[in-house]
C-alpha cells in the first residue's frame, strides 16, 4: 500500500520517487506526489522529510524537516 496523504480539498495523493539522471551525469533520488498510484509508489515517508501543503493550489510536497 503506498504512502497517501489528503489536502484540505478533500483529494488523494500518492507519494512516489525514482532516481533520475542530470544533465552532468549525476545521479539524484527524486520524490512527488500524483493523484494515481503507480509502478514507482512509496510505502513510507523518507527519512528526515516531513509533508507539507501549498496554500494556494493543496498540491502536498516534501520538505526536509
């Protein structure tokens, strides 16, 4: 079951990450939220992030914390 998290809105989200490569060939672990889950879902929070909201649009998002 992956992580879900629910806005002021009343919408579902689901976490995901997938490594991703740069542009200088660096290797970075990437982390977002979608309304479907998918292949690459999250069962847990990362360690050291907490979840947070924008005000403006509810669209949750990961913050280290």
């Amino acid at each position: 079951m992956a992580y879900a998290v629910t806005n002021s809105k009343g919408q579902e989200y689901f976490l995901h990450g997938k490594m991703v490569t740069l542009r200088g060939g660096r290797k970075q672990q990437i982390y977002y939220f979608a309304r479907e889950e998918k292949a690459d879902a999250l069962d847990a929070l990362p360690d050291g992030y907490i979840v947070t909201e924008n005000k403006r649009t509810g669209l949750p998002m990961l913050k280290k914390g």
